[in-house]
C-alpha cells in the first residue's frame, strides 16, 4: 500500500481463497499431520500437496474469488532446537492475508521433538495521519482453534519469521 492511499471498503478484508487456505485448510493439515508435516517439507515433498489443497480449496469458490497459486513453495530449516517447515504463500494482496506460514516445533533434549505450532505472518497497515503503512502481523493458532495475536511481527522473510519465533517460544506466548 502507498502512502497516501485511501484504502477501500474491501481492501479491509482478505480474500476468501487465500484467507481459507491459510486459516482454515494449511492449519488442519498441520496439525492433523504432526509429525509428517516436517518430514514431507524435509523430504520436498509438502510443497506438492499443498499446490494440490490450494487448488482444492478454490474450487468450491466462484470463479472470480479463486486465486492463482503462483509463488506457493515450502522450506524446510532447523535452527537451534527449533524444526521449521516454512510456506511461502502467494503474494498477499489485503489485510489479513498471510505472507508466511510456518509450522515449527522445538526438540527437547529429554522428551523429543513436540508437537507442530502454527504462526502466520500477516500483512497489516497502520494509519498514520493521512498515510497507511505497510507492516506485519504475527498470529500463533492453537491446536484448539484459537489465535492468539502476536503484535506486529517482522520483515516478511523466512530468517526473520524464524528469529521472532525462536524469541516467541523461549518466552512463550
């Protein structure tokens, strides 16, 4: 968004394809996989299934609510103690759509590697006099459906998503 620019009444809400795929479909195959998600992101082979629930998830959207999956990919890292299958989603156009998603899970030296948490890194804006600014958002989902606001988040890069979550998980949220 511009400075300046007078945002529109449906600037202020994502768009359905993307908003559902990432709030709704990504965080149930996370946490129904477990697990697998890590080892499918580290084998390369996530990024496959999720071009294919994108799809899914767009059609039973009216054609001209479906979106491209242009730029959707995955990375798999391990940082630390912290495990992390990172989606790249497609560019985020609205408020409210996400730029990353990651699904990350510590590895405890006694007990093993836990469960998968959920973070989204969200576009927002700030309104400044006249202006709007561009900045993030970060939202950790629980496995119960709650999300829980994070304050605003970092740059929209993987390395500076993975920071702000290793910070997240050592203080806790």
């Amino acid at each position: 968004m511009r400075a300046g620019h007078v945002p529109r009444r449906d600037d202020d809400t994502p768009r359905r394809h993307h908003h559902e795929f990432t709030n709704v479909v990504l965080r149930a195959i996370t946490f129904q996989l477990g697990p697998r998600f890590f080892t499918l992101a580290r084998e390369k082979r996530l990024a496959e299934g999720l071009l294919g629930a994108w799809q899914r998830a767009g059609a039973t959207l009216p054609e001209e609510q479906r979106l491209s999956s242009a730029g959707l990919t995955t990375v798999f890292t391990v940082r630390g103690a912290l495990e992390a299958a990172v989606v790249v989603l497609p560019q985020p156009m609205r408020t409210g759509e996400a730029y990353l998603v990651c699904g990350a899970r510590g590895d405890d030296p006694f007990l093993g590697p836990g469960d998968p948490d959920f973070f989204v890194l969200e576009a927002d804006r700030t309104f400044r006099g006249n202006s709007t600014e561009r900045r993030t958002r970060l939202v950790r989902w629980t496995r119960d459906g709650r999300s829980l606001d994070l304050g605003e988040g970092p740059l929209p890069e993987v390395g500076a998503l993975l920071d702000a979550i290793i910070r997240v998980m050592a203080i806790g949220s």
